[in-house]
C-alpha cells in the first residue's frame, strides 16, 4: 500500500466527473453477492463512472445481533481477500477508484475491524478501520470489532482527493472535517442503516458534511430485510450546496446510482462562497 498523497493544487483539479454508488441487499452467499457487484461495477464503468461506492460490508451479511454468535466470524477476511480481490481486479480492469468495506480479519487470533478501503487503478491505496462502533441490539459492533485507531486520511485518485469514514461515524462531524482540512474533495461512506432511524436524519446529516465542508458525499446503503433489521436504502449523491445529484429508490433492489460531480467548482467556492475552512479560529474550540 503507498502513502496517500495529499499535495494538492488548484491547477490539478479536475472538472466533472461521473461519480456511482451501489445500493444491495447482500445474502449469506459471499460468491454470490461478489458477482452480483462485479456486474453492477462493469455497468458502472459502461456509464462512465470514474469513482465508486460499495455499500457497508457489501459482500457479506451485516453483524448478527446480540448475543454475539461466533458463528458469524466465518465471514471475517484479509484485507486481500476474496472481496477486495475482485473490487481490485475490477478497478485495474475499468481504470477506476473504488471505495470497498469488508469485515476484516487478522492475523491476530479473535481481531477483527470494519475497514474499508480505496481501489485506483487496481493499487490498494488506502486502508481505514472504523473507529467509532455503535452498541445497540441490531448493531452490536463493539462485540464484533476492534475501533481503529487512526484517523480518516486523503488518497490523490487520479487527480481526485478522496477520503472515506464508515457509516456511524457520520454522527462525528470531526471525521469529515478531518477529511476535508486535509484536502478531501470526495468523502464516500459505505453504510448500513435502517430501522430505529429516522430516513429523513440521514439525508439530512450526509447533506450536511457536503456543505460544511464544501464537498461531494457519496452515500452507499444497504437495503431489505436481515434478521430484525430493515435497511431503508436511500443511496445518493450530495453535493456542496446541499443539493441531491442522484439518489436511489427506498424500497428497491440492487441499484446503481450514478451522477455528475463538478469538482472543478470547489476551489473557488472553498475560497469565496462557502470559506469555512479558511475561516475557522482554533484558539475557540476546547
């Protein structure tokens, strides 16, 4: 894996760009769901997609719920494991920057994270383990996970500063704002969220991170029925105005979202319009 550049200049910015992200209900069969994305990323490089979401765990099934079942650790995997395997083969295959997430398994006998991870040109260029966990009935992380320790950092894909965060931690505004000090012009978030909250929070929290930080936010949810939970969907594409570019049906099915982001657009307005990184005054916040 390299370091994650994050030089960055204007003059190096791209304009627009086609940006995706995949909305699935995962069964317990990992080959399975592996070739039902496969296919919906060789659909995604067909539209000219150049950036990709995949949703929260995408190939496997969500964490089981309390008490912890041992049983569901079978999924654990390596970061090269079968699922960034293929994700790999298929970002090198379409020149093309993906976002995986994956139940991570060490070498440590009982570790394990939730990581994800971005694809560009099928180089694994950045690793990052979620590191703020829920506790709750349907989502018992704390019991499955160890929280990462790091936090989120900023990869140069192809001309695009991309970061990542992981589902809850969209309640941490310190994360995408980590993200976006550093650079970040593209913050995808895979996801897995549903009954116990509310579907208009959600687009209201991921609207948000876009225009604080004068960003795009590419939002992957899970969808469908899995034991007591009911994911509700919803991906989309936000931009810095608060805007929905795309947006994927509620109570669909596997669907590819897929939308133009002018990152082109962002410098001026990060230093006119919407200046609240220049404007920040640490010596206030304790």
């Amino acid at each position: 894996m390299t370091t994650p550049d994050k030089t960055r200049t204007e003059e190096t910015t791209p304009g627009i760009v086609t940006a995706g992200v995949l909305q699935l209900r995962p069964t317990a069969d990992r080959e399975a769901n592996l070739a039902v994305v496969a296919d919906l990323i060789d659909q995604a490089a067909a539209r000219g997609v150049k950036v990709l979401q995949l949703p929260e765990l995408f190939s496997v099934p969500f964490v089981a719920p309390m008490p912890v079942d041992p049983d569901y650790l079978v999924y654990g995997e390596p970061l090269d494991g079968p699922s960034n395997t293929m994700v790999a083969e298929k970002s090198r295959e379409h020149g093309m920057t993906i976002v995986s997430s994956i139940f991570e398994k060490t070498a440590a006998a009982g570790v394990y994270y939730n990581t994800a991870t971005v694809f560009v040109g099928g180089e694994r260029r950045l690793d990052y383990r979620k590191s703020h966990l829920p506790l709750s009935f349907n989502f018992p992380e704390k019991s499955y996970f160890r929280p990462g320790d790091k936090s989120p950092e900023v990869v140069d894909a192809d001309g695009i500063p991309v970061s990542t965060i992981i589902c809850y931690e969209r309640h941490f505004p310190e994360l995408a704002r980590t993200a976006a000090v550093q650079g970040a012009t593209v913050l995808g978030i895979p996801i897995a969220s549903g009954n116990g909250y509310s579907r208009e929070t959600f687009d209201l929290e991921l609207k948000a991170h876009a225009v604080f930080n004068c960003m795009y936010v590419l939002a992957s949810n899970r969808i469908g029925a899995e034991g007591p939970k009911e994911y509700f969907g919803g991906s989309s594409i936000y931009g810095p105005d608060g805007e929905t570019v795309a947006t994927a049906e509620d109570n669909g099915g596997d669907e590819l979202v897929v939308g133009d982001i002018d990152l082109g657009q962002l410098p001026a307005k990060r230093a006119f319009s919407r200046p609240f990184l220049r404007d920040r005054r640490f010596a206030l916040y304790k």
